[in-house]
C-alpha cells in the first residue's frame, strides 16, 4: 500500500491522504516554507487525518494544508477510546497547541473503515456555507443614467508624495479623510454595467472592479495585472492600479453596513489597496477603506489589496 490514497469527500473532492504529515510539520512545510521539496507553490494542498482534543472529547478530522493554507473538510467518528488512548500516549503537544498525530491504531482503523468501505457512514463532510456578500440596491444601469455634472479629470500618472504633500492632495479635491479632511465629501455618480464585475463612474469616467485582487507584494500585484491584462478581465486589456486621487475618489464619509468607508456595490474583501504612487524619502502609500484614510508604509516590498481601474 502506498503513502498515498484517495478519499472522497462529498461528491467533488478526492484529496490523496499523507500519511507522513502531522500537525508538528505543518509549521515547517507550511508556513516558513521550508520542509519538503514537493511544496512548491500556494497552489499545492496536502490532506492529512489528525486529532482535535481542543473540546471536551478528542475528534478526528481531515485537514486541508497549504502554504498559509488550513482548512478542516471532514469529522471521522472514530472509536472515542481510540482516540483517547492515542491523546494519551502522546503527551502535552508542541507548539503548545492541542493537536495531535494519529497512531498505527488509527490508520489501520481509517484505511479499513474509511479508506476501503464501501458504505463509509462514519466520515462527516464539514461544508461551510457561503455567505453572499450584500451588494446594495441595484444601481442604474449604464445605458439608462444620464449624467449633466461635469466630469472631474483626476490625475492619472504614478506620483510620488512627500509627507507634507499628501494633505493638500486630499483637500484639493475635497475627498473625504478621516485625519487630513473629515469634512470632506467627494459625490460619485455610479452606474452598473450589467456585467457583475465592473461599474462605472460617470463623475471621473472611471470603470471600476467591484471586486479586486487578493493581498500581495506590489511585485507580484504588477504581474498579476499583467496576467488580467492579458486575458482580458471583464473584456478589457487596460486595468491599472488607480492614482491616489483616484482610489481616494471612491472613499464615502461614513462606514457601510460591512465597515469600510464605501459605497455597498464594492466588495468589503479588499480594505486598503495599492496606489499608483509613492513616498519620499521611501515607502508606498496605500488608501486604507476602513479606516478612512490615506497612509504609507516603510517597507521595501509591502503587502495590499488592489482594486484596479481604466478609462471607461
């Protein structure tokens, strides 16, 4: 029998279980990238039976491992004396945690229970369920708004902003910051364009992800731009990161329902992106949704959300 078989969980997920990996590794493997050569990308996921003794009794579960990556998919009711007995000969766990590798005992109980049943009633798939994230009212669309205010023309180019400077920036334009303009208030006029990705604003003549992309080091966000450029994200091949005047133009007085400081139509899951400027004498600014403000940080490849725009 080889290190590696095949569970199915649900009717989707036929993860190849690791018999070698236990709680104790993951921290090498997973997290500091170091343990073994076969990790090679965020992409990879190793699953693994371990056990849970945080509550009152000891539980077997199924972990999905990643790099910075866990996720419980199943509960396996297993005998409760074999599980104690293998809590107990294990002692205190490292890591001051509460989790436990399973034993011989347990392996050939799952392999013959689990692994080779045909009528597999003791494993119990842990689905979570997703929650929609509330999008607001539905905008008007695109070919139905008319808009007669004039079109404001923020700056479009990577600028670089000195401390002193980034206060006259913001109040030039009347955007709303909790620390250099609380008084402030930039009115959008955003209109849906029916495709559930994008909006527009027919204030700047900006389009807009309603989502954005996933936090990441500004080196890896340029390629990852690339790549959307490339396929073409919402039918278009020309997303950039926004100026700071304009990622600033979305940022609304008060907090939503989701606790950022914009309107319902964006996504809460990017709260401070990425702008196309940076800081003298060092550093990248970045505008931060949640807490209402524009800020910088020192380091020399920092880390943020995106949420990119065009021209529209």
């Amino acid at each position: 029998m080889g290190m590696f078989q095949k569970l199915k969980i649900g009717g989707d997920v036929t993860p190849e279980i690791d018999w070698e990996m236990t709680p104790d590794m993951t921290f090498g493997t997973f997290e500091s990238w170091g343990g073994r050569e076969r990790v090679r990308n965020n992409d990879e996921r190793i699953y693994y039976f371990f056990i849970d003794n945080w509550g009152k009794e000891p539980k077997l579960c199924l972990m999905e491992r990643g790099v910075k990556h866990a996720k419980i998919l199943a509960e396996i009711k297993a005998p409760e004396n074999m599980l104690e007995g293998c809590v107990k000969k294990q002692g205190s766990s490292s890591l001051f945690e509460k989790s436990y590798a399973i034993d011989a005992g347990i392996k050939k109980w799952l392999i013959g229970n689990v692994l080779e049943s045909e009528e597999c009633s003791a494993l119990v798939p842990l689905f979570v369920e997703k929650k929609v994230e509330d999008m607001g009212a539905p905008l008007v669309g695109l070919a139905e708004s008319k808009f007669y205010g004039k079109v404001v023309g923020l700056p479009t180019e990577h600028a670089v902003i000195n401390d002193d400077q980034i206060g006259a920036v913001i109040r030039k334009w009347n955007f709303f910051d909790s620390e250099y303009n609380p008084e402030g208030f930039f009115e959008n006029q955003l209109v849906d364009t029916g495709d559930g990705l994008t909006v527009v604003d027919q204030k700047t003549g900006l389009m807009w992800q309603r989502g954005g992309l996933d936090i990441n080091s500004v080196r890896t966000m340029q390629r990852n731009i690339e790549k959307m450029n490339r396929e073409g994200f919402a039918g278009y091949y020309d997303w950039r990161m926004p100026t700071m005047e304009e990622a600033m133009s979305l940022m609304e007085p008060g907090m939503n329902s989701k606790g950022i400081h914009l309107q319902l139509c964006f996504s809460k899951e990017q709260p401070f992106i990425f702008v196309a400027a940076q800081r003298k004498p060092g550093g990248y600014w970045f505008v931060d949704y949640k807490q209402g403000r524009a800020f910088w940080s020192s380091g020399t490849i920092p880390g943020a959300f995106a949420r990119l725009c065009r021209k529209a």
